[in-house]
C-alpha cells in the first residue's frame, strides 16, 4: 500500500469541501511539499541586496531575517549585515547585541573587521550575522566629518569579499526606516533594493517618496544601483484592498514585483520574541512557506537580475 502525503491526508479527513480550514491547510502543506522537492540554484556571482523602505511597520526587517533563512534554508551561502542601530534582525536571528558587543557599530569605526565581527546563526550554518547595537545610532553624528563618510560600509565589505574563503551567494543588509546616512551607506555598499511593500493604500504614498530617494542615491552616490525586487507584505486575500494595492503595485513595476505575497499571519510576528525567524519557528505554516517561496522566486530570477545590472554597467562605460 502507498504511503499517502501530508496533504491527502487532511484532504481524506476534512473532505475536499465544505471546510475552508481543511482546504487552507491542504494548499499549504502541497506547497510545503513542493518546496522540499526543488532546489535552489545559485546565483553565478554574489548578490549584494538592501532590503529597504523608510516606512515603519511594513515587514522590512521581518523581510530581510526570514529571507535570508529562507535561503540558508536551501544551502545558499547567505551573509546578513544589520544595518538599524533597533538591532531587531539581530534579535530575530538568535545574535547577541547588546551595548558594549562587537557589532557593524565597530566595522563602520574601523575597530574591527567583518571577519571579526559576523557570527553564524545557530539555527541555519550556512548563514552569517554582522549584528547592529544600539551604539551604531550615535554613528551618523560621529562619522559626519569623515570624506569617506558614505564608503564605510562599501569599503569594509569590499575588503571583506576580497579576502575571506567563503562565497557567499547573497549578501543582505537591513536598513533601518529613516533615509539618513546608515541607509546611505548600506545603499552604497549594495547593487540591488528590495522594497517590501504593506498591502495598504498609505504604503504607496511611502513608495513614492523611497523611490525618489533611491534616484538621488543614484545620482549621487552609487549608480550601479538596481531596484530589482519588490515584495508585498501583510498580505489578506479576504480583502479587495490587498488585491488592489498588489494589482497598482504590479501595474507601475510589472517587472519587479514578485508573485509570492507575504501573508498576515501570528506566526511571523510571534517567531521574534523567541529568537526565531518563522522558517524555524513554524516551518510548515502559511508565513514560513510563503517567504520560502519569495526566496525561490528571487533565486530564480538571478539571471535576469545579474543580466540587468552588467547592462547598466556597460551603459555607464
């Protein structure tokens, strides 16, 4: 007799109607599934994305720690930088970062270096933590005067690539939700953006103005810079607003908004509080499977993504 999936199984026990709850938890252990049977490829270079949107609230840094599991979870070579002086990414990754411990505080102030200062996550070996501390929020007022001022972080990451053994595939960086000069470092240090948008009308007022800034960092600052990826998050597929916000989003960035959308979802919001992301703390619920499914989309979409950035380069030159 054959063994019967996860899924059939609760298919068998709530009938495949009249149960919502039965058909949810089918879908979603099918997708479950699923995602245990790919593999992720690997991008041909290394990746180097900021996860940024100057809105509270939205899902960034919930975003960047569940993203970057989601890919160490598939054995890609993830390296995380904490870049909000809250250091709730950090926090969410099980790092310690108390005031007084080795952080980017001390990698911006030339103290330490990367290597120095990034440990591995406890739950996913294949990824690394530069945790934030609540001393990087004095950092801006002390860095001010320096010429180099926007290049810290470039420059102590270039070092870094150029002189460990490890390849990472994607380097993340959490940006906290202001557009002062940490942001501008992680910006400059970068190649891509991610902008994780709320399923909600006030987001797209906030999506206009990070946009914005993103061209003037562009313009001034780094202009290899790519915003590649977008993501919507607090997702309800009860309700016509989190459609229309996605449609409107789709419609104005057809080509970078992913299919995956992030659901609202206890789970995601509780993981933290135990030092989790939700890929560990629920890792067949709704919220784990959807940023695995993110995770994979933009896995996928490397080629393109590689391929749009060497044409700016070539643009440029």
């Amino acid at each position: 007799m054959d063994m019967e999936s996860a899924s059939e199984t609760i298919r068998r026990i709530f009938g495949s109607k009249g149960s919502s709850l039965g058909f949810e938890m089918a879908e979603v252990t099918s997708r479950y599934e699923a995602l245990n049977k790919v593999r992720f490829p690997k991008p041909k270079e290394t990746r180097f994305i900021a996860v940024a949107n100057q809105k509270g609230g939205v899902g960034k840094t919930t975003t960047t720690v569940n993203l970057a599991a989601a890919l160490a979870y598939a054995k890609q070579q993830v390296l995380l930088i904490d870049m909000d002086p809250q250091g709730n990414a950090s926090t969410a990754l099980g790092v310690k970062h108390n005031a007084g411990e080795s952080s980017v505080y001390d990698v911006l102030e030339s103290r330490q270096t990367i290597d120095e200062v990034k440990k591995t996550s406890r739950a996913f070996k294949t990824l690394d933590v530069v945790p934030s501390s609540i001393d990087l929020s004095g950092a801006e007022l002390e860095v001010v005067d320096l010429s180099n001022r926007n290049d810290l972080l470039k420059e102590a990451l270039a070092e870094f690539v150029a002189t460990t053994k490890k390849k990472y595939d994607y380097v993340i960086i959490d940006c906290p939700p202001s557009l002062g000069l940490l942001v501008i470092n992680a910006m400059c240090a970068v190649n891509e953006v991610l902008i994780p948008i709320q399923a909600e009308y006030y987001a797209l007022e906030g999506l206009g103005q990070l946009i914005q800034t993103i061209g003037l960092v562009q313009e001034h600052y780094n202009p290899s810079l790519l915003v590649s990826t977008m993501l919507v998050t607090m997702f309800d597929k009860r309700t016509l607003l989190s459609k229309e916000v996605y449609d409107q989003v789709k419609e104005h960035y057809p080509d970078i908004v992913l299919r995956t959308t992030i659901p609202r979802s206890v789970k995601i919001s509780e993981a933290p509080s135990f030092g989790q992301t939700v890929i560990e703390y629920d890792p067949r619920g709704t919220g784990a499977v959807s940023y695995r499914e993110a995770a994979l989309e933009i896995a996928r979409r490397s080629p393109q993504v590689l391929k749009a950035l060497e044409d700016r380069k070539q643009r440029r030159n």
